[in-house]
C-alpha cells in the first residue's frame, strides 16, 4: 500500500538528519572556515559545472594569494587560471573573477553587496550562485536551486518543472521561508550521497517508499 509523502516540515526534518555526519559542500565549507563573504563568492563561481572537491580546493589555492579583490587585481587571467584549474571552464572564470573584482573596487568599495539584483549584475554570477552567497555569506532567507536540488524535488514529485529557475519559483510556493538558506546544502548532500544523478541508492534511501522516483531507469 502507498505512503503518503510527508509534509514539507517532517520531510526536511528527516532529511537533514540523513546527511547532518556528511562533509558540506565546498561553499559552505569555505564560510565554516572564516570565509569573508568575497571567499564565498569566489566559491561560488568557481563551484558551476565542478565537483565539489575540485572546488574546494581550487577556491582554497586562490584565496592564498588573493583574498580580497584588491589583492586578485593584482593577478593576471593567466596567474589565476593556473590556481582555479580544473574547474569546468576554468579559463572564462578567471576572466569573471577578475571583472567581479574590479567592480567591486570601483562600485562598492572592495565589499561584496548583500542583493540579488547587484550580485546577478556580477558577470559568472547566475541565480543560483546570487541566492547561494546571499545565503551563505549573509545569512538571508534565499533558496539556492543547482541541479542537485532541481533533480531531487522532480524525481520526489514535489514539483514538475523544466529547469532550476522555474523549481526555485515552485519550491518557493512549498517551502517554509525559514529552510530557504539551508536546503541547497542539504539537497547537495543528499545527492552526493544517495540520490545520485544516475542509478540512485534508492535501497538506501529513508523516503523509497513514497518517492515515485520519477525518470529513474536504473537504481541500487
């Protein structure tokens, strides 16, 4: 017989206690260490279409030499280049992240700004980069949608959408405002673990008996 999905609550409840003895993600490892708020948007760049161990230790190399963006302007695209491979597209980001930094010098007086509107002006910061740095560099209510998050909450049935940004639209809709800035790092989490891009561990899974597993060929 079926079991009916949980409420939102009880679900993200669970949820956080499957993945609370897993590693973070890179981003929020970076603010757990101290990261200032320019550490973790440079995380935040650098973590688009790379894995996240890759990630971290690319944002770590950089920081040593450019934690501020004053300090990175003194860097040429071809220096950090050889300090964020191998990000994906390692080479477009090094150009961001200096066109970040030098408008962050000129317009905001080296600070990173705390709006959605001002970070997605920043060129390499998308939605959900904007949303992750005002998560968790400041601590606001933002829901950060990547393709983890996407992926989950359409194979689980709680939305049906075509892309992050109309998830991040739904999501919202459903979500209580105070887990926004703490679902990204457990979605991450979780599907770094367990509900894996391809053949999920659906035997592993607390949620396999409710969970239509929706577009899921092959599972474990």
């Amino acid at each position: 017989m079926p079991v009916d999905r949980p409420e939102w609550n009880d679900f993200f409840i669970e949820l956080q206690q499957v993945v609370e003895d897993d590693a973070l993600p890179s981003v929020n490892t970076i603010k757990g260490a101290g990261g200032t708020a320019f550490a973790v948007l440079v995380a935040s760049v650098l973590s688009l279409r790379t894995r996240d161990d890759v990630t971290l230790r690319s944002t770590k190399r950089l920081l040593e030499i450019a934690d501020t963006p004053q300090k990175l302007l003194q860097h040429s695209a071809e220096e950090i280049e050889k300090r964020i491979y191998p990000v994906g597209f390692y080479r477009m980001k090094a150009k961001h992240l200096l066109g970040i930094s030098s408008i962050l010098v000129e317009k905001y007086k080296g600070q990173v700004p705390n709006t959605y509107d001002d970070l997605i002006s920043l060129p390499g910061v998308g939605p959900k980069a904007a949303n992750l740095i005002l998560s968790v560099a400041f601590g606001l209510d933002a829901l950060s949608v990547d393709t983890h998050v996407h992926r989950i909450v359409n194979r689980m049935g709680w939305v049906a959408t075509p892309s992050p940004e109309t998830t991040e639209v739904e999501l919202k809709k459903i979500a209580p405002r105070e887990h926004w800035n703490l679902i990204n790092g457990a979605f991450v989490q979780f599907g770094q673990k367990i509900c894996l891009p391809a053949s999920p561990r659906c035997s592993e899974c607390p949620f396999t008996d409710w969970c239509p597993k929706k577009s899921v060929l092959h599972s474990r």
